[in-house]
DNA sequence: TATTGTTATACTCTATAACTATA
DNA sequence: TATAGTTATAGAGTATAACAATA
C-alpha cells in the first residue's frame, strides 16, 4: 500500500476509533456525539441562537430544535429571551452543562496527550504540521472541485 | 494549543472533512456512508453472510438486513443462497455493485494522492508511520481501560 | 419581505426482543 | 439447543416544506 493510502486510511481508521469511543463513553446519559457537539460549540462560543447553532454545525435550523430539546429535557442547556429580538432564543449551558463541557475537555486533553506519549516532541510537532497541511490541502482541493475552471463558467 | 491537542484536533477535523466530502459524493445515488462501507466489505472480502457482516461492521444483524434491503432494490448487491447452510444467505455484488466499488477505490487513491501531493517521499513515510502508532497506542489505551488492574479483578 | 423557530412529515441508521427456519 | 435472518417496535439524526411571530 502506497504511503500515500497509509496516511488517509491512519486517518480515517484513528477518528473512527476515537469518535466510537467518545460515543461508548455517553452511555448512561442522555448525551449523544450530536448533542455533545453542539455543547461543545455552545461551551466555546457563549449563548448562541440556534440560527448560529445551525450555521456552527452544519445542520438544519430544524435540527437544532431538536437537539436542544433534548438536552434541555436532560438538564444541559436553557433556552432564554434574545435581548434584542424578540423572534430569537439564546441557548445558554446550565452549571450542569458547563461542568460537563470542561469535563469532555479535560478527558480530551487528557486522550490527546496519552495519545502522543510515544513521540518525542520533534516528532509530535511534526505530526501536527503535517496534519494541519493535509486539511489545508483538501479544503483547497474542495475550493478547486466546486469552482470549475474560468473558461467553463 | 499543545502539539498533543493539535495532533487530536487535526485528525478529527481532517476525518470529518473527507467523510463529509464523501456522504456527499453520494448525492443522487442510492448510496449512504453505511451501505458504501458495506458494499465495500463485501468487495474486499468477497460473498459474505449477513452474520459476517454484521461483525465486520459492528452492527446488529437486523441492521445489516435493513442496508442489503436498500442496496439490493438499488441494484448493487444480491442475495444468494448459502451452499452448506439454508439458514445463511451470501451477499454478493451485482456488475453495477463491482463497477461502484472499483470507482470509490479509485477515488480514493486519487484523493489519497492528491492529499499528500506537497509532501515529499520522508514526509509521506513518517506521516503514515507516526499515525500508525497513534491507532496502536489508542487501541492499547483502551485494552487497558477495559481490563482494570488485577488487584482490582 | 425576510428571518427565527416550530409543527408536520419522512427517510436513514441504529438497537432490542420475539419469531421462523434451519442446524 | 443454538444460529441466521426477519418482523415488530422504538429512539435518534437528518431533511424539506409550511406556518406563526417578529423584524
């Protein structure tokens, strides 16, 4: 197999691994890798409307009905008043919802440094340039594929 | 951010790049991420039980009926009878099913490439090996979770 | 008119449990 | 008795379309 394949199968076959386990680790909850996300976005960027919710997770504004549902039911998240319009709701974590979320980050940082224990730190700083380039280069490959060459538009 | 954080975060975000390019590769066919994987075992491995893939898969088997379902009135697999065992049915490709599963083979390589493209040959080689040690050490760290210490038995 | 969130409806993936046919 | 696959049922994620309230 070329090193070429190597790469995006390590890839694909390590998030794959990660994201089961993260999900195996919901069980008993009322968490799911959705809902989990969209604590996540929530944690990170602060009371949102689920329009921005919608836009942050690539979903549908329906969708984010949904999840919130459930997380509210589950104790996660509060829906309050848009301060200025009125059409709007602000998803906002509860103390539970914040523990949780620096809970998952702690567990993260904590998978993430287990993970590379084996590198050196040449090694380690290696792999994370490597990575961001590889990302850096299928988004452009993306950009490519989507805008068809000048002389066909 | 840790070069440890970086290595976790670039993974997953480059995983959910390519799965997300791919689910929608799928637009206008009857495929999904769940049957490709499917119809791609069944490629490498050739006619296969449900109970086989299901494993394969890390389904229910009752799932795996609801995706031969759908890829069977789509024309890419068949299911045949069992030489030896009348309980068991063989899922086999049909030529549409060969023919896809060629093209997703393809694709991949060619995206495989393409990644890598501005990496040269050490690069590529110490990427593919660093990535291969992390899915080995992540899949020690879950043996050891799952097997507490033996004072603890 | 445009936007925000929701109700209505539907499809897919997934699971458990009970059942049929066969081993 | 055990196994292979299916029917029955249910929960979760997702989408589109139509609608109410508000901007």
């Amino acid at each position: 197999m070329s090193d070429a394949l190597r790469v995006l199968d390590g890839v694909m076959r390590l998030a794959d691994l990660v994201q089961r386990d993260a999900a195996e680790s919901f069980a008993g909850t009322a968490l799911t890798t959705s809902r989990a996300h969209l604590l996540w976005v929530v944690h990170h960027t602060g009371p949102s409307t689920q329009q921005s919710l919608a836009a942050a997770l690539a979903v549908t504004p329906r969708n984010i009905t949904g999840l919130v549902d459930a997380l509210e039911s589950a104790g996660y998240v509060e829906r309050a008043p848009h301060p200025s319009d009125r059409r709007a709701t602000l998803v906002t974590l509860t103390a539970l919802g914040e523990r949780t979320a620096r809970e998952m980050s702690a567990q993260r940082e904590q998978l993430a440094s287990d993970l590379v224990a084996g590198l050196d730190e040449a090694e380690q700083r290696a792999l994370a340039a490597g990575l961001d380039r590889l990302s850096e280069r299928f988004e452009a490959l993306v950009a490519a594929a989507d805008a068809p060459s000048p002389e066909h538009t």
